[in-house]
C-alpha cells in the first residue's frame, strides 16, 4: 500500500466521516462503482483527499476540463505535500488537427501550439507512475488518447551510478535514442549540452538538471543541479534518466517495423490504383516514403503517432497504450463531476475516426492512422475496477 500523509488544519464534520467510512469499506470489500453526492462547496474534495489516504493506492482523479483539473490539483497537493500529486491534461495551447474536407479538396496540415511546461508536467506523471506508489493523478480525457507502450519507455530509461564503464560517444547515442536534443545555449526541458567530459541532462519531466561527469570511460561523479543557474545541489550515487517524450522506441524496434510499414503501404497503393485513384496513390506513396527515409535515419518523424500500431506491436485493431496503462494493476479512479465526464469520455472515439477516416480513404494517412486513437467507452469500462463517482 502506498502511504499517503493527508495534511489539513480541520478535520471531517458533519456527513464526512460516514462518508469516508462507508466508500472506504466499500473499496476494501470489492465494491466497483460508488457515488458520492454532494452540494458545491459541501466538502466532497477533501472527504476523496482521506479516501485516498485510507485506501493507500495509487489514485486517478479524472476532471471534464483543464481549469477544473487545474483547481483540483491545487487543493490536492495541499493536501498532500509530502506525495506525489500529478496534472495530466492537453498540452496544446492551440490545436488544428490535420484533416482534410472532400467537398473542398482542401486538406488542412496540423498545426499545434505545444505548452512547454505542461509538457513537462505529464512527462513528470508517467515517471513518477514507474517510480513510485505514492500517486495521484489529476487529469483530463486526456488520459484516454494513445501514450505510446510503457514497456518501451521503460527499456529506454538509463540508469547510471558513479563507477560505471561508458563511452562517452555511447552515452550521447543514448541520450538521441531517447528523443533528447543537444543544445548547449539553450536550457529547457528535453534538452542536453556537453562541455569536454561534462554531460549535462535536462530531463523532460524536470525544472532541474542532472550532471555527469567521466574521467575517461568511468562515471566520476553525479550531481543534482538547479535547473536555471546551473548550481550544485547534491551529489548522488545513482540516478535514472527518462525519455523526453512519451511516442519513444528503441533504434531497433523502429527498424523492426518498416518492413511491414511499407508493405502495408505498399498494399494501399495497390488498392487505390485498383479502384482507379491514381492520385491518391501516388499521394499515400510519397507520404509514407518521407515518414519511413525519416524513421530510419532519425527515428522519429512528424506524425510518429500514426505509426504507433508497429512501433507499440499491436494488431490491427487492438486499443492503444494511454496513461492508464502506466498504472499498476490496482488502483482508484475518482470521476470528478462524472455527469458530465462520463458523456465526454464516451463522445471521444467518434468524433476522431469520422476525421481520420478522411485522410485514409484519400490518401493522406494509412489505414494504421485509425488505431492512433482515445479509447472506445467498452475499452475505458475495462479500467474501471475501483471507481468512485462524484457529482
């Protein structure tokens, strides 16, 4: 069990402590789906907040909107100061998904505003879901979109101690590999500079930094830095670097998988010709072409989430990887609001295979593009093990 240390300076009254004893017998007794009900400003927040800390599991805290969720992640992390409480939500400012309207021939490329630092935020959620039990998880439907395979993002992690043999050319390879970028004027997130034996890493899901030092082929030392001015906070024996980005896999893995890339592609442009669209052919061929010459050089490629099907392994079909899949086997979902996040949850899978469905059929994308996708209601319903409504 996870410990959660609830910190408040008042305590349940009134309906509280029968609520929190009755939803926590519940929860220990195999109950599925509870329901709290309660009037704004009735107290439902901090009467989860001692659910959580009684049931002692890792906790997703599920809101209809990025303001809500913003609020509830305030009010839990006074809560629990000493835990790890997470925000989760979109991370686009701005938003135009590539599309493409028949009646205009018109195709509209994708173009995103991407927040930097809530970026930043849900890289901070899924290291913290593979590192700790301690978790709670405030986030957004966001939750249900494709995430990429918690394997892979597990197999990427570098752990390094003081006294371990490495290349230096070896340790850059790996920090490329997991979607770092070497920058050495500009300091953010995601981000590496090396200075003669002198790495430092500025990890995706960090405002700090981590610095490696090598005398010749052996790690020397490990420091903590403050991410800004660069200053030394401790040093460290060991420490694990996380991949920047969450659509990550091995070189290997990503050349494992353009054979079957251009053979489906390959298949597509056959179909198309057979049913007389040449230009779609020809279109869907130069795409892809592009993607693959940019997997097998760089291993990303813009619209790398389209080709998560291969990468991730999956068949044809098969629901994608998404944060839920970070969480371990056993652990509580709170549905803030739930008469309005229930309908949302459910709405999400329709309205983005009518778009996709667009770019396969005029040859835009693969017909893989469709299974980079939010989860189908029955698919969520799966999650749903130990949950608790609020409304």
């Amino acid at each position: 069990m996870a410990d959660f240390k609830l910190q408040a300076p008042f305590e349940p009254t009134g309906d509280q402590p029968q609520a929190i004893r009755q939803l926590t017998e519940g929860l220990e007794s195999g109950l599925d789906h509870q329901t709290l009900l309660g009037v704004t400003g009735s107290g439902k927040t901090f009467t989860m907040a001692n659910v959580i800390e009684e049931y002692g599991r890792p906790t997703l805290v599920l809101s209809h909107n990025k303001t809500l969720a913003a609020q509830l992640a305030s009010e839990y992390r006074e809560f629990f100061p000493d835990n790890a409480v997470e925000y989760f939500v979109s991370y686009y400012d701005y938003y135009q998904p590539e599309a493409y309207v028949p009646s205009k021939d018109m195709y509209i490329e994708k173009e995103a505003d991407i927040n930097r630092e809530i970026e930043r935020l849900r890289n901070s959620t899924t290291r913290s879901l593979r590192t700790r039990e301690d978790v709670i998880v405030i986030a957004s439907v966001s939750c249900i979109y494709g995430l990429g395979n918690p394997e892979e993002y597990e197999k990427l992690s570098m752990m390094v101690e003081v006294g371990d043999e490495v290349e230096r050319r070896e340790l850059l390879e790996q920090l490329v590999a997991m979607q770092y970028n070497r920058n050495d004027m500009e300091i953010e997130p995601g981000v590496f500079r090396v200075r003669g034996d002198v790495i430092d890493v500025y990890p995706g899901y960090s405002k700090d930094a981590v610095r490696i030092e090598l005398d010749g082929k052996e790690v020397s030392r490990i420091s903590h830095l403050q991410g800004l001015t660069s200053r030394r906070l401790h040093d460290q024996n060991w420490t694990v670097i996380h991949p920047a980005r969450h659509h990550v896999a091995r070189h290997e893995r990503i050349l494992e998988c353009l054979d079957e890339i251009e053979a489906d592609m390959e298949e597509q442009v056959e179909w198309f010709k057979q049913q007389g669209k040449l230009v779609e052919a020809q279109r869907i061929k130069r795409r892809t072409r592009y993607d693959l010459e940019m997997l097998r050089e760089t291993g990303w490629c813009s619209g790398i989430e389209n080709y998560s099907r291969y990468i991730d392994g999956r068949a044809k079909g098969q629901r994608p990887y998404t944060l839920l899949d970070y969480f371990p086997d056993e652990f509580l979902m709170i549905i803030d609001e739930s008469h309005m996040t229930i309908p949302q949850i459910r709405g999400m899978y329709n309205g983005d295979r009518s778009r996709k469905q667009n770019l396969v059929d005029y040859g835009f994308r693969l017909p893989s593009a469709l299974d980079n996708r939010p989860l189908k209601f029955e698919e969520f319903e799966g999650f749903m093990n130990h949950v608790i409504y609020t409304t």
